[in-house]
DNA sequence: CATAATACCTAATTCTCTTATGCATAAGAC
DNA sequence: GTCTTATGCATAAGAGAATTAGGTATTATG
C-alpha cells in the first residue's frame, strides 16, 4: 500500500481517465478496476469514492444510469461532454506535475 | 502554477531531498530553491513550510543551527543521520507511487 | 447457515495545506 | 530620504480532501 499522501488530488483524476478508457462503470467496479491495476496498492475507500461521485456528477462532469441485478441496484457512471473534454487535460496535468517533481526531487522517472 | 491538490503529500519529500542534494539551507532559501527548480510552478507557502521544519525537527530528521545576519537571524537546517536514512526511502516511495499512477492512468511517464 | 463478497450511502474526525496576520531588517527605486 | 519590495521568521483560523466508522441490504460460497 503507498503512502496515501501521496494519492491527495488524484481520485478525480483517475475516475476520469478510468471511465474514458472503460466506459460506464459502478462505483463497487472502480474500486476494484484501480486495485487491480495498481497491483492492490490504491485501495480506494468508499467514504472517499461516493461523495467524489456524486460531487462531479452535481458538476456536470458525468452522468449516471441506474440498472437493476435481481433485487440489487448498480448506478452507472459515465462521462458527459463536458466530463470528456476535461479528462486529458486533467492527465496533462499530472503528466506535467510529475516532471516538474523529477526535477525538484532530482531524480529519474521511468 | 499546478493544482495544488497534487502537491499534497510531497512536502516532506521535497524538504528531504532537496537538504540531501544541497546541506544545510534555511526556510526562505528551500521556498526560493523550490521555485526556481520547478520555473515557478511550485510556490511553497510559509504557512505550510515552517510547521512543517518544526515538525521534522521534533521529530528528529531534521537538526538546526542559528546564524546571524546582521541584525537577521537565519535558522539552518539540516539531515540528521535519521534523516539521511529515510530520503531515499521517500524518494522511492515517490517513484514507486508514479510508475503505478502511469499504469492505472494509462500513460506513458516521460 | 454463517461468512465473505457485492453494492450503495453518510457523518464525524483527522490531516495537510491555504489564507491571513504579525513582526522585523535590508535593499532598491524614485 | 522615504516608500516599496525583498528577506526572514512565525502562528492561527479556516478550507478541503481524505480516513475511519458506521449503516443497510442482496448474493454467492463453503
């Protein structure tokens, strides 16, 4: 697990980019998308997760879809217009972020 | 000026390595290092800065030595052997975090 | 049939940083 | 020569984003 610091001003970020690369997903599926990628080292927690959500989607940055399993209930999230046109922008910028502290920290990413 | 969000989490870091690459620097001068480093984008507030000295003072990586300037005092700062054992710690840790941010992001670092 | 996994949610607290403020000396502009 | 900017330290109140802890309920597994 890394030093959850670390991950601060991310979560937006990632839900973004993970949604434009998969498409509409459910909360419970984000989680467990990133925890695999990440190898189980970002485990995003709930209490982080929905209210982030729910915040960018009261931004109009997606929207959702509710679709019923049996008695369960899955809230689909997926990217608006505007949502999309602000995910690269939001990877640029970590992207930039990054280079600017491999040059302060002094070191070699990659 | 990069989200600020993103910044979280690094200062310690920051404060770390820039003591390790450099020796003993006061406050004002890691503010000023930081910025040129990072051409600007990176503006360490005094607010966050000196609580956070004090801090790894008293947590024991960090050691001070005072000189006057004149009439000015400057406090120094600098690793303690404490100190020096962890920076590299850090960094990794910082290194580590990135190479799994590029892989849940999806994007190629550098 | 009990436990783990799935699936949603909110509230209280914690932590880190920003903003605002304060004090004081030194240098440069005009 | 005085006014502004830069240097240099520091703390306190507040904001923001996360963790921790709690709540509800269905489905799968051993």
């Amino acid at each position: 697990m890394h030093s959850t610091e670390l991950l601060k001003g991310t979560l937006q970020t990632i839900i973004l980019k993970i949604l434009a690369d998969h498409g509409k997903m459910y909360g419970y599926e984000i989680t467990q998308r990133v925890k695999e990628l990440s190898a189980g080292t970002i485990l995003l927690t709930e209490g982080a997760l929905y209210p982030t959500l729910h915040k960018m989607e009261a931004e109009g940055l997606l929207r959702t879809e509710t679709e019923a399993i049996g008695k369960r209930i899955r809230k689909y999230y997926s990217l608006t217009p505007v949502g999309k046109n602000i995910v690269e922008d939001k990877v640029s910028e970590f992207i930039a972020f990054i280079k600017t502290m491999s040059t302060v920290l002094n070191v070699a990413i990659a």
